[in-house]
C-alpha cells in the first residue's frame, strides 16, 4: 500500500480542470506521480445550497461585479479541512500580503495547504475570519481569479519538498535565499555574438568565484530590488547594537 504524501494540497476553485495544469509536468508532475505530494482540484459548486448551484449574490451596498457567498465556501472548506486540520488556509488575492520564499519555505516544510481561488469581485470579507484565512497575493496585479495564483504558490512549494530536486542545494543558493536577487548565470560556448563568459569563471579559484557572485548578486538587488536590501541593513544594525 502506497503511503499517503506528506504534502497534500487542496485547491477550492469553480476551474477544477485547471488542476493540476503545468503542475503534471517536469518536476512537479514527476513528484506528484511518484507521490511525494498530493494534490485534489475541490468545485465550489458541489457546496451551493441550491439547485442551481450558486456560488455567488450582488454585493451588499450596490457596486458591480458579484460577490462569492460565504456560506457556500464555509460549506466547501469544512469538507476538504475538517476542524483539526494543520495545514494553513490560503486565500488567493491582491489584497493579501506579499509571497514571499521565507513563507513559502515554511508552507513547504508542513503538511500542505488548503488554497480557496476567489473569483468575480472576491469572497464575502466574513469567511476570512469565520475559516481564518491566510490571504496571499503573488504580485500588484490583478487575475481573472486565484487558479493561476495558486498554481504559482504550488510550484514554489513543491520543488522545496525533499526528492523533487535533484540536488537539495539547489535551491538554497538562489533568488531570495539570502536577501539578495540570484548572481548572473553563464554556460557554454564561451563566445556568443560577441559576448563572452566573464573570465573569474573559469579561472578555477572558487573562492574568487564566490566573491564575483557575492557582489554580482548585491549589484543587481541595489539595482533592481533595493527593497530587499533594507531588511537586510537593518539586522545588520541591530547586531551592532
């Protein structure tokens, strides 16, 4: 008898044929076959509690757009994540905090998440703290609907989960790892259209190599993601202190 994976994730959404998408391919899909992590796609309507299968009503004080009920989704909920059930609650949504890697290597580490894909103009603000849920956002945009964002939240998960990778320090020396964008990455053939590989690569000192990274690394988040070194400078200070 196959042991039931560590990892389980259930994904409330109205797309259940979404599921599990690019997620059935490459790492993923490899994992998910070998079960190291299990997944089920739960259709918001099988909880309406009419025969039309409502999911949804106008939004209380006009406004366009609808609204999706939160007695319907607490229905859904309380069947895929009975009370007692350890994994974190994850609503998909702009209004929601950032993702980060340090959340996620922790989301990563547990039993899984139950993941609710809000659609049309949201869900009812009162199942967020009826069912405490974990509101996420994966960047200042906006979707169509949570499905693509938990996808996302996925595969950042599960390639953190042992086995998936092929080499566990893969992905500790990467973007957000350390508080810093990735160091810039070359490989063969060492001239392209002009372009060559940086030379302190193939000089075969991994220490200077290390180094070059190092400040190759701290180079581009200064440029790019000068957010990310605050954190950073801050305990910094507080060590000194």
């Amino acid at each position: 008898m196959t042991p039931a994976p560590l990892f389980r994730a259930s994904v409330l959404t109205l797309y259940p044929e979404m599921f599990p998408g690019p997620l059935g391919h490459a790492l993923a899909g490899r994992a998910l076959g070998a079960g190291l992590w299990g997944l089920e796609a739960v259709q918001i309507r099988d909880f309406a509690l009419d025969r039309h299968r409502s999911v949804d009503d106008t939004p209380a004080g006009g406004g366009p757009g609808m609204v999706m009920r939160a007695d319907v989704l607490a229905r859904a909920i309380d069947a895929v994540a009975p009370e007692g059930d350890p994994r974190p609650r994850l609503l998909m949504t702009p209004r929601g905090r950032p993702l980060t890697q340090a959340r996620v290597r922790e989301i990563a580490a547990g039993p899984g998440a139950v993941i609710l894909c809000g659609r049309f103009e949201g869900v009812d603000e009162r199942i967020v703290a009826a069912r405490a849920l974990e509101e996420v956002c994966v960047g200042d945009v906006v979707l169509s609907g949570g499905e693509a964002a938990a996808l996302l939240v996925l595969d950042a998960c599960v390639r953190l989960i042992p086995g998936v990778m092929g080499k566990a320090e893969s992905g500790a020396d990467e973007s957000f790892s350390h508080g810093l964008l990735e160091y810039p990455q070359y490989t063969r053939p060492q001239l392209f259209e002009g372009l060559t590989i940086p030379e302190v690569l193939t000089c075969g000192d991994h220490a200077r190599i290390a180094r070059w990274r190092r400040a190759e690394a701290e180079a581009a988040t200064r440029a790019r993601r000068p957010d990310l070194l605050a954190p950073a400078c801050d305990k910094k200070a507080t060590e000194r202190e």
